[in-house]
C-alpha cells in the first residue's frame, strides 16, 4: 500500500543519487599529528584559531570548512539551495552563527556525534526528492569546548579514563548537488534511538554501539546487501571499546563485518597520542569523511563505502538524573558511481 | 537551468500537500488557565505532572503528545516513516528520550523556538518527495526547565523586566500524511539566519522579529502572494514586543499585515496572567498551532493560514562571549484545501 520509496523499513534508495560536489576539513593541532594529518585542508597552529573563546574558535572553523566545501565546487553560497549543520555545542551556537555569516537558508540539526550523516542522509532526500539542487552540510566540535561543556574544563587536568575517548577539534563540510562527476549518495538508513542501559559517561563507545550495530544490521536486513558488499564499513566515533562491542553485536545477528569494518576514531589517532580510546565528536566523522575518505574513493582504493554517523544522546542534566546513554547511528552509502568507472 | 521545485529563493509549492493526519497538545496548568485553556488535550494538574523533575515532566508531555497524535491519525507508531522533534533543552534531551520510548526512526532537530515549523517543513518535503507516508514532529518546552537553563532556577525569584516573555510549558504534536481528509500543508518558506544585533536576552521578541519579517517577506515575494490572500498570518512565539516591531518591518517591504496578524506567544496568555510580553518557547507554537489553530481551520473559521515558527538561536555561553542574538522563522502554508470545500 504504501507509496515510499523505502527498502524494507528504514532504508531508502535513491533514484537520483546526490553526488559530492565539494568538500573540506579543518583540524586542530593534535589532529594535524595524527594519522590522517596530511589529508585535512587546514591544520590550525593553536585550537584558539586566532580568537579569544575556544568557542569563537570552533565556529570559525566550521566557517572555514563550509566555505572551503563551497569554493571547491565552484560555487557560491547563494548557489547552495539549503544549508544543514550542527554541533555539540548548547543550542548548536556554532552552526547557528555559521548560518548567519553564510545567509544560507538553513535547517538546524541534533544528532550529536551523528550530526555530518543525519545531514547527509537528509540533504540527500531533498536532493533526490527534487527540493535543492545543493545542500551544504557540515559539522564541528572541538576538545576544549566539548570538555567544559560535558565534563571538566580542562585547566582542572582532570584524568581521564582509560575507556574514555578524545572530542576532535575539528570541522567538515561538503557540498552534495543533483549532478556532477564525483562519489554519490545511493542509499541511506534512518537510525532509531537505541539504549541498552549504559549510564557511564565516560565510555560512551559502549553506549553508542548498539545503536551503530542496530542500524548496520537493518541496513543489511533492507538492501538484502552483506558485508562484503562494502570495501568499508566505516563507524563515526565508537573507537576501539565501541567498534569491538559493535563488532561482536553485528555478529550476533549473522553478519561478520571482522575484515572490512573500522571507526573513524580509531583512524583519526595514533595510540602513541593518549587519546585512550581514541576520537569522538561530531568533528570526528565530519573531518574523517571530507578529509579522508571521499579523497580515498575518488582515487579508486574504496569502491563502496557505508559509513554510519554515531552520536550519544545524553546531556549533563540527564546524565546527573540516573539516566542512560541512549544512541543513534544514521547510514549512508557512498559509491563511486558516478565516477564513470 | 535549476531542476529544483522552489518559488522564488527560498518557499516550496508541493505538487502533493501533506495532510494533517492527527495532532495532540498538552500544555501546564497556567496555560490551562489562558484563553486556549479548554482547546488542549491535557491540561497538567501541576508542573511536575507526576515525575521528580521538570526536565522528565517535559519528557512525559513530549511523549504524551507524540502518542495522542499518532493515536488521532488512527496509527500507531510503527506506522510512522520518519519522526523529527527538538525542545529547547541541551542536547534536546526530551527529544530523543521521547524517541527512544517510541521506536520510531528518529531526525533531530534544533531550531529553538522555530522547530515545530522546521520539523513541518522538512517533513512535507519528505512526504511530498516520496519518502514517507506519515511524518511525525514534536516540539515541547517547560518554564521552569527553560528558566533554570537560560536565565535563573525559578526558586530565586528574580526578578522580570517588562520585556521578558513567558516560556509555555506544552508539548505539541502532529502527524502529517501523504493523503486523507484536513488541513494540508501548500507551501513552505525556510528562514535564513537573522541577526540584526539586538543583545538582550530578556527581550527575545525584538530579537527574533528581524527573522520573522524576513521569512514573511521573502514569502510573500517568492509566491507572489500578499497579505490578504490569508486570513490569518500568525508568528511562533515573538509576543507584544516582537509583534508590534515584525509589522513595522513587513510594513517598510510594502506589505501591510496589521488586519490579519497575530503571534501564538500573544494567544495562549491574557495579559491578566502576570507574563509579561507574552508566551514563548518551542511548545508555545506547537501547542496554539496543534492545539487551536488546526481546529480552527478544520471549522472554517481561517481557510487558508501562513504560520511562521520563530526561533531565537542564542546561548548562554554566546550572550556571556558578547554576542548579539541571531534569530531564525521557517514559514509553513495550512490550507483546508483537501477539506472538500
């Protein structure tokens, strides 16, 4: 009976699929370290970013990515019909102020750590849907802002546990259009909130990665697709306590994603680097995917990737009144299509 | 050359105007006590409404709401494609709270004050585009929660300057479809991101009135519609203040409003109850538009209605760094279009 265009119950394939037309990262200095230091358009000497708030400074790189992602598709941001984006901050001050400098129309997002896929996915059925020809979608956090805001400012040198994992300061962006030659956008998962009852803050991993495993599997369960129908499975910001609980999860349900599945907050750091679990934040993704990952398909080593965007839906308020961590996981996947091969 | 569906820069004509399935409210017992006292579903005997917090009162209303509009739509979550909800509280925590209790795959929003709207338009694209059959969008704010988080625990008793408004502790709800009996959404505008450098964050209106004209000029230049092809324009939650400055602006863009306009924050509160400027905050439209103005225009009373959820995107980490206050509106066309009349 029903007229949608969904695979099964959470997917949708798009007829059209957006294609990336332009993307950018910016990092902070310990990013710049990394593994991936070399792939980011901007490295930043110092994460005040030349302003005197480390939150002026988050938003002045989500700044500079959107427009970074917008010049490198040649185009302008009257040319982009809807901007998308968010971030951890409260009341997502640095997408908002973004909006503001670009004068982009714009659709403000929560999905925490998921925020650059919920984006995507949505910007995507706007595009296919025939309602923009370009969306602009991005994403930003940044350690110092996210520290003081969800744990302790971080002059207090408070230590962290070994479960724990490090905010990326960072932002990224990208451009996605109705046509063009470049990675497209041909399927997506619309993720529930899932919560297995993790009440500790301080491993959000295992909070999330249900929530990643649940999306994953009914991705599989949708498009009638297994894992090895991917080059990468890629995890937005489990790190390594969360990629291997969702790992053992996805087995449990028939699927060995073992060979071909990793985190882009195990990819962003060196474990020599005491980011402990490794990455996490909205950033995280963000700058993993426009940094990284599109340049890796474009240059022919991934053929077909699902990335699943993570976030943990908590706040400080809930957390203080005995909640749980509930988590969310948006899939997307980007193919080489369009690059004529 | 654009294959894009928009009038004008930034409104959406739909080919298929999505049809309000069912709406819910449930406001506190202030609002109760307002002039839309007896037009809400619930009326909350006390603040708390049975929990040990406010925020989880906030929750239990957001749900309550989803629930009783699924329920009028005559669904069941399961049901439902997609929902979209946000609230005012960090992390939109009654948000994704709500959504992890109903299962439902979940979008995130954060448009402040403007997110019933935002989740209006969006959805209407997606069912208008093909990707879903029934969208549901929340939006739920609480006084006392809101206090605590922007301004001051109620329990200080500080005091209130004249241009303060009254955040409504309501939750609103509603189901739109792709076909059916009722209002249907014709037309969407979506806001750009407005900051004409008001700072004061006890005097919202004014701040958010900048954005509200622009989204109600914009509108009326891209349809080419004006004033009087609606028989009620009606703003989110901008109040007296707000009110009185949105019309001086449409007014200087050669479009007189003063017949046929109104804002929910003016509605929901008789200037005997003590709120000052008036009513605001995401449950303030959400539950005038849910809760009076579908019924009114399922009565014949208003045939075809331009809505204008209002958001200022200000936090208080942002007023502290010496911002000013940028404001968002997201405009939604109601017709009673598929009423048969």
């Amino acid at each position: 009976m029903s007229s949608v265009k969904k695979l099964g119950q959470q997917t949708y394939a798009f007829t059209n699929p957006p294609v990336f037309a332009g993307a950018a990262s910016v990092v902070g200095p310990k990013e710049g370290q990394g593994p991936l230091g070399n792939q980011f358009d901007l490295v930043l000497q110092d994460s005040l970013n030349g302003e005197q708030t480390w939150e002026k400074a988050e938003r002045k790189m989500l700044k500079e990515s959107c427009q970074g992602a917008v010049k490198k598709a040649g185009l302008t941001p009257s040319d982009i019909d809807i901007m998308m984006a968010g971030d951890l901050l409260n009341q997502i001050i640095s997408a908002n102020f973004t909006a503001r400098d670009l004068g982009i129309p714009f659709i403000g997002l929560y999905g925490a750590c998921s925020t650059m896929f919920e984006g995507l996915a949505l910007g995507s059925m706007l595009i296919d849907g025939g309602f923009a020809d370009y969306v602009l979608t991005a994403a930003s956090s940044h350690y110092n802002t996210a520290e003081r805001q969800y744990r302790f400012p971080t002059e207090m040198g408070v230590q962290r546990p070994l479960t724990a994992q490090w905010t990326v300061t960072g932002a990224g962006a990208a451009v996605i259009g109705v046509q063009g030659q470049g990675p497209s956008i041909t399927h997506i998962t619309i993720g529930k909130v899932i919560d297995l009852g993790v009440k500790d803050s301080n491993d959000m991993g295992s909070a999330m990665a249900p929530a990643a495993a649940d999306t994953i599997i009914r991705h599989f369960q949708d498009t009638g697709r297994s894992p090895s129908d991917y080059d990468l499975i890629v995890t937005g910001d489990l790190a390594a306590i969360g990629r291997a609980l969702t790992e053992q999860l996805v087995k449990q349900a028939g699927y060995d994603i073992s060979k071909n599945y990793t985190d882009c907050g195990i990819l962003i750091f060196d474990p020599t680097q005491d980011t402990h679990a490794g990455g996490s934040g909205c950033g995280c993704s963000a700058v993993v995917l426009t940094g990284y990952l599109l340049k890796e398909i474009i240059a022919g080593r991934f053929k077909r990737v699902l990335g699943v965007g993570t976030g943990a839906l908590l706040s400080p308020s809930s957390t203080l009144q005995g909640e749980s961590i509930p988590g969310i996981g948006h899939g997307v996947v980007i193919d080489a299509y369009n690059l004529g091969g």
